[in-house]
C-alpha cells in the first residue's frame, strides 16, 4: 500500500511539472504613445513596457501599412486625432492596446 501511494505522487509530480512546461505565457501589450505631434515631424512609439511578446504590429490609424518593429518612429500627413495601436504577440497568443494622439 505504502509503495503504491509512493508510485502515485511520483506519477503526480511528473504529470503537474510536465503542465508546469508546457504552459503558454501570454504576452501583455503597453506601449508609450505621445499625446500630440505635428503635420510632417516624426513621432516616436515603444513597446518597451510589454512582456512576454516576441513580435509586435503597430497600427497608425492614418491607413498606412502595419509596422512590425518594436519602437518605429512614424509621420502624420494630415492633422486630426488618431487610435495608435499596438499588438504584442507571442506564438499564437496577442493582447492589443490603443492610445490616442492629436495631430497639429
């Protein structure tokens, strides 16, 4: 009896180290966005804030293409208020944040 409640923990152990292995980190996104910029002058956005991601895409709210770098500099063509949003991913798992700017 003893040996066979011995074999079960051992059995146990294993199965929850090997969950503990295979667990999926999930990325959280943050990114610092400045709150205005204007017409024809670069502005600077960094992922620096997220973890646990290892690819990110920035949209600019503008129509221009998506960016893949971690912290892109970017120029507004036309003045109004844009959503800049960032998604860290990590394989399949992504988490997205937005942020606002004022463009002069």
């Amino acid at each position: 009896m003893k040996k066979n409640i011995i074999m079960l923990i051992t059995a146990l152990a294993i199965v929850i180290s090997f969950i503990n292995c295979t667990k999926t980190i999930n990325p959280m996104a943050c990114c610092t966005v400045p709150s205005t910029g204007t017409v024809g002058v670069a502005i600077t956005v960094t992922s620096t804030c997220s973890t646990n991601a290892n690819a990110y895409e920035w949209n600019f709210g503008d129509g221009s293409s998506k960016v893949t770098e971690a912290n892109p500099s970017h120029i507004y063509t036309v003045a109004g208020t844009y959503s800049v949003s960032l998604m860290a991913m990590n394989g399949n798992n992504m988490n997205q944040v937005s942020k606002t700017i004022i463009i002069h």
